[in-house]
C-alpha cells in the first residue's frame, strides 16, 4: 500500500465507514476532492461535502491549522489515488 506522511495506508473505501465497522486499532479520516474533479485535495477527521473516499492508518496523522485538516501534497495524493 502507498504511504501518507511516512505511513502506509491500511485500508481505504469509496464509501463513508460506519463507526461501528471500523477497526479500533486504526485511525480514519475522509478524503475531499476538488471542485469539479475527483484529485484528492484535502484529509480530515470528517467531511460533509466534496467526499472522495475514506482512509485509515496505524498512526494519527498531523493535521495542520488546529487539527482541523491536511492539504495534501501530489506524492500524497498521487498515493491516495492509488488505493481508491
């Protein structure tokens, strides 16, 4: 699996994971894509709008501004895609 800020991507869907289904050993945050394409822009703990997919990893992530999100770079969003 590609990696995100050093770490692999566990697991990812194209589809919102329930919270009962998720693994509890693993953190998850939703993917958003840009207007008007489906490239990868942005990880958070929860989106309303603009959902691509979800991913989960064995470490939290650092979330940038307050922890609110993380604008990907294209490594990173070329290894999302990879997995969706």
């Amino acid at each position: 699996m590609p990696k995100l800020q050093y770490q692999k991507i566990e697991f990812a869907s194209e589809l919102r994971v329930p919270l009962e289904e998720r693994d509890p050993n693993l953190h998850y945050y939703d993917v958003s894509h840009e207007d008007g394409s489906f490239r990868p822009v942005i990880v958070a703990k929860f989106l309303w709008v603009n959902h691509l997919c979800t991913i989960a990893v064995k470490k939290p992530l650092t979330l940038g501004l307050n922890g609110s999100f993380l604008y990907l770079r294209e490594a990173q969003k070329d290894a999302i895609l990879k997995v969706i």
